[in-house]
C-alpha cells in the first residue's frame, strides 16, 4: 500500500524532532575531514510547499514549524541555530524542506547522498527537487524499496555513515521491517550511526518498538521522544513522535537535554506535552 503522502503533514511536530536531531548528527559528522555517506530510506518529496493544497488541509506545521519560527521567545542557541539555517537553505519562505533537503545542504562536497522513495508520485517530486540543487556525482536517486536499498549499500567504502529510516508504519509490518532492516544492517555495518523516527501511538507495535529497539544496541544507544498532547480517549491519532539512535554522537544527549525543554514548551497543545530522553554510551 502507497496512500502515505508526507505533504499533508510537512513541517509537523514530528518533523521539527526528527530535522532538529538529524541537523545536530550531520554537523557532528561533519566535523571530521573524513567523508561519509548519507543514507535516507524513506525520502519522501525532499521540499514541501507550505502553503500547498496538501499542508492547508491539514495545517499540522501551524503546530510545528511555525511555531518555532515566529516565537518572540529566545531559543536556545542550537534551536536558533536550526531555524537560521532552515531560513538561509530554503528558496521561499511558504517552503519547508524533507530530510533530503536538509542533508544535501548540510553535507560537503566529498559527502555522498543515497535517496530512495518507493511511492511513485513522491519519487518524481523528489528528482524535480533534487535536480534544483544539481546533485551531480554526490547523489543517486532510486525508486525502490528503502529497506532492501541500505542493506544493498552496505559498508559504504568509507566507513562512516549516517542512516535514517524513516516510514509510514501505516502498515503494521513497517515496525518489523525496521527492526529486521536494523539487525540486518549491524552485521554488515555495526559502526553506522543509525537513526529511526517512529510514531508515538496507543496502538500496539508503536508502543512496544522502543524497547525492541533497545535490544539491538543495549550500551550504545540514545531514545528522544517528544509528546504534544495527551493521548486521546478514543485512542486515535499521533500524540507525540520519538527518534532513536544507534552509535549517536557523544555530544547529542547534552545538546538535546539543553533543547528538549523549550521544544516542549513551544510546541505543547495541552498540560499533557512532556519529553523523554534516554541514553546510554
């Protein structure tokens, strides 16, 4: 099934989570001369319009991304940092940029970026995105399987990578492939940093993936979640969304216990929104 489309939920909470943890990973990454590869699983359109037919259906990023840009509050300076960046790598300001977008302007000229977007619709979007930012030998783009691409990938020549998994799960099966991809990938490749969002739900498998993750790399692993709202009492919908790392930079945990409070704050909806930070290393 291909009905997910990520444009009816662009710049969303979840999206500003999982952009802020993959922005501080990247710059990690990036400060070491070595290269290294950028793998996305799940890439999506790369580049969203905000003010797009999709977005104001819904409106989730009026609770996300716009909140953070025009808060008179001061930021932490990460958190600021982030939203100075967003301004100067986006073209307009009613756009807001997938992972795609994000990594292929963080990441240097040795740096290599692997896309894959399996929905066919997505997949065009995403070549016409890309071909704005003249990739070039740096990205290749392929309309597959995002799972069965990253083993494929696996060693990079390099070394070093960064991993982000990221689905739908609108398929229950999505929350076993993840932790089938992951297992799958450490044996080929233990030393990758491996990032996977996931959604904060009362339904069954979202609420038991954390501590099958957990398994996987018990001494080195680090667990974000963010929740905006109380769960509803008809069970429906996504309070909150968490991102998990395998290999995280030593740095992340200090960096997001200095941010995760003010994203909470700024993004609650109701007396319900906390945040969870977990890690060991």
């Amino acid at each position: 099934m291909l009905s997910y489309r990520h444009a009816f939920h662009a710049g969303n909470h979840a999206d500003v989570l999982k952009h802020f943890t993959l922005w501080l990973v990247l710059d990690y990454f990036n400060r070491k001369d070595k290269p290294y590869w950028y793998i996305d699983t799940h890439s999506g359109a790369g580049l969203y319009d905000l003010g797009g037919r999709e977005a104001q259906k819904v409106g989730e990023y009026r609770q996300g991304i716009e909140k953070l840009r025009t808060t008179g509050e001061n930021l932490p300076p990460l958190l600021a940092e982030f939203i100075a960046c967003l301004k100067n790598i986006l073209p307009a300001e009613n756009l807001y940029c997938g992972s795609p977008w994000l990594a292929q302007a963080v990441l240097r000229p040795a740096d290599k970026l692997r896309f894959f977007e399996l929905h066919p619709t997505d997949f065009s979007h995403l070549q016409h995105n890309m071909q704005e930012v003249r990739l070039g030998r740096r990205g290749i783009l392929k309309q597959e399987d995002g799972y069965r691409g990253l083993i494929a990938l696996l060693p990079p020549p390099p070394r070093r990578a960064v991993v982000l998994i990221d689905p739908p799960y609108e398929e229950k099966q999505d929350y076993a492939r993840v932790i089938g991809t992951l297992k799958e990938a450490q044996k080929r490749f233990e030393q990758g940093c491996y990032m996977v969002w996931y959604p904060c739900l009362s339904r069954e498998e979202s609420r038991k993936l954390p501590e099958k993750l957990k398994k996987l790399a018990p001494e080195n692993y680090l667990q974000a979640e963010l929740y905006v709202h109380t769960p509803r009492t008809d069970g429906f919908g996504m309070h909150g969304s968490g991102m998990w790392l395998i290999n995280p930079p030593y740095l992340l945990a200090e960096q997001l216990k200095e941010c995760l409070p003010a994203l909470t704050r700024l993004l609650a909806q109701d007396d319900g929104a906390r945040y969870v930070l977990d890690y060991k290393q």
